[in-house]
C-alpha cells in the first residue's frame, strides 16, 4: 500500500507529475485523486515501499481487525474456522462498538435466530462465541499508520505505539471512531474530566454531588434516574435540562422522570448551558438560558453531558483507499478493498444495494474471510466446510464430533 507523507497542498501536482509520469497503477493513481478532498490535511501518499522492522514487543500475525463491533468479531469467528488467527484494535475501551456505546440495553429485533436481545447481551454472546479462536484485543488505540512492506504484508501501527506486520487487514469500524458531541462554552476544557464529563466509567464518583445532566436521549434520562433513585450512588440533587420539552428516550423512562419532577424528587429545566460560573478556579454553577431568554445561574459539583456522539472516519480517510461519501468501496465478491490484502465489512463499506444491518455486516465477513485466505495461505486450497458435520471444525472449536442416530 503508498505510505503516508507528508507535502504542501501546492506541489501536491507536480509531485505526482513528476514520480508517476503517467505509469502509475491503478490503487496509485486513485489515492492520489483522493488526496484532491483531502489537501487540507497535508497529506501524500508516496509509492515507495520501504522495510520497517517490529520493535521489542512487535506482533507478526496473519490479520489485524480495525473494530471490535459486533461485525469485526463476527470476523474473528469467521476467520477462526479457516485457522486464521487475529488481532483486533479498537479505540473504545471495551468491546461492542455502537451497540454497548449507543444502547447497551435496547432490544434488538432483528439478529436471525435471535427473537430479542440488547446490545450488551449480542456483544456477550459474539465474545462466547470467538473464545475458542483467542483472538488478542487492543483497546483504547485508533490505527495511525499503514504501509505497504516489499513482502506484501503491512505494517501497521496504532497511536499508542503497538506495531503489527500483517498479511491482511479488516476494516470494521463501524462508521468510525465515536467522539463525544461537546458543550461548546469557553472555558469548559478546563474543567473537562474533572467536573465536566461525557460518560460514566465510575458512578459512585457523583453519589451525594449536586448533579446537572444535560441532553434529551437515553443516557441522559436512564443516568437522571439512576442518580435520583435510592442506592448507593444516590445524588444529593439532580437537575436535567434539555433544550426542549421532548425527549428521544424510552417513553416509560421518561414518564418516570416527569413523574419523580412532580414528586420534587428532582427538577427539569427546559434550556440550554450558555456560560459557567466558577470560584477560585473551580465549578459552582451553569449559566442556562431558558426558554424565556433569561439567563438563571444553576448551582453545581459536576455535570454530565450526553449530547450523542459523532462518528468520525479518522485516519482512515489518509490511507489511499477508494472512499465515496465517507465509506470504503468494495466489491461484493470478496469485500475487498481497492488495496489488495484490506477488506471492509460491516456500515463502513458501500456497494450497490448496502444495506446498514448487523446481520449483513456478518454475511460480508464470511465472504470476507474465503476472499483472505488465498493471502494468507498461498499454497493451500481451502475448501467450504459445514460446522454440523466436519472433524476438522468441530475441532477447532473445541467441540466432540457429534453422532446422529
């Protein structure tokens, strides 16, 4: 694959002119046509493949899995009945992907076979279901780097400085890397993480606190209600605020919020954060701007922000890869890429008639895993096997061949 540079957006033409002169392959001479969206990031892709050798602590493997969604372990099992061990990265630090960060508890209708599940519950099920294969997880690292080496395999590294030499690459990542939309006030990055946060890793850390949350969704609804109801974590106060009388949360759950409101248990302001009002450096209170057009101080220790998250390409937009409206193109053969040797599969990819369903991202990684292994076993024929009748995959699960009468 062209390795990443670095140019000025000006001699991004003469540059090309000059190195390809006219006798660039295909995969060349599109990425750098893509470069044209991309000149704001003042990035090249050059064609020289250069030999980087793995540091201390450096993993040879024969796939690496961008996402840990339920679609990039789909493709661990996927891979793992073809004998095909992998890595997995993602840059949350748990597995699930937008299922566990979107609605970890919301029901989900429609995996086959499958009548209700949460996304919790899918994401426990697909871990089960890859154990016996031990794929190795990295998590809380996005993919930086990725480079073509002269033996075809790929070097690849993530931001915290993990390196792989790879023969193959799955990009799962959902619709990319989630960032949290923020409360745009000035000042605010000071108290971020302190007293200013975008999710809950520790609730007891807000137990006997004046709370504001803040948002009209799920999370900030189910969290009002968690720190209202009685418990360990019980809040001494909880104030929510949404811009606007309606919510985009369960109906029941809202219902119980309105409820508690009525019963002075806690409070609803309908408004918006404007400004913050602080004290010797730290948090006492929100400036918020109601519906009225007055600005009201609302006393504080913390606040909870769930304004949603934003799906963001990253890195991957850089990497030379054919892209149309923010998502990888790929054939429907394989699910490869325009880049021999990385696949797409899962709502990261697009082709005639994509549908954004779990269940066809789990088709793509079967697909996915015959169109690898060519690359990974060059010299061994790989043939279609069924888990109800074959030794050989009954034993990669680690499961006794079963009789039939």
């Amino acid at each position: 694959m062209p390795k990443i540079g670095k140019t000025s957006p000006t001699n991004c033409q003469s540059w090309c002119d000059k190195h390809h002169n006219n006798r660039i392959q295909p995969v060349q001479r599109y990425a750098c046509a893509a470069l044209k969206s991309y000149h704001s990031m003042d990035t090249v892709v050059t064609t020289e493949a250069t030999s980087r050798t793995l540091s201390a602590g450096g993993i040879e493997t024969d796939a690496v899995i961008i996402g840990a969604g339920p679609v990039g372990l789909f493709q661990v099992f996927e891979l793992g009945l073809l004998e095909i061990k992998a890595h997995v990265i993602d840059s949350l630090a748990y597995a699930g992907g937008q299922p566990m960060e979107l609605y970890p508890d919301k029901p989900i209708f429609d995996i086959p076979a499958v009548p209700v599940c949460t996304g919790k519950e899918l994401t426990d099920s697909l871990l089960k279901q890859i154990n016996p294969f031990g794929a190795v997880f990295h998590f809380g690292q996005e993919v930086s780097e990725v480079e073509r080496q002269p033996d075809g395999r790929f070097y690849v590294e993530t931001n915290k400085g993990t390196q792989f030499l790879t023969k193959t690459i799955f990009i799962a990542a959902g619709v990319g890397a989630f960032q949290p939309r923020l409360l745009k006030v000035d000042g605010i990055e000071a108290h971020t993480g302190t007293q200013v946060h975008y999710s809950v890793k520790n609730p007891a850390k807000f137990a006997g606190k004046n709370l504001i949350i803040l948002g009209g969704g799920d999370s900030a609804i189910d969290w009002a209600l968690n720190f209202v109801g009685d418990g360990p974590n019980k809040a001494e106060s909880v104030i929510l605020i949404h811009r606007r009388d309606g919510f985009k949360a369960a109906p029941a759950n809202v219902a119980k919020m309105r409820a508690l409101c009525d019963q002075y248990e806690m409070q609803f302001i309908v408004g918006q954060v404007t400004g913050l009002d602080e004290r010797d450096g730290q948090l006492v209170g929100a400036k918020v701007t109601g519906a009225d057009g007055v600005t009201r101080i609302v006393p504080m220790d913390a606040m909870l922000v769930f304004f949603g998250l934003s799906p963001k390409l990253g890195p991957i937009a850089n990497w030379g890869l054919d892209i149309e409206r923010k998502q990888l193109v790929v054939d429907t053969e394989k699910f490869s890429t325009n880049v021999p040797g990385i696949f797409a599969v899962g709502d990261i990819n697009t082709y005639p008639g994509k549908k954004k369903l779990i269940l066809s991202g789990f088709h793509e990684c079967a697909l996915a895993a015959f169109g690898a292994s060519p690359i990974i076993f060059p010299d061994k024929r790989v043939f279609l096997q069924y888990t109800t009748t074959s030794p050989k995959l009954h034993k990669v699960l680690g499961v006794e061949t079963p009789t039939f009468d």
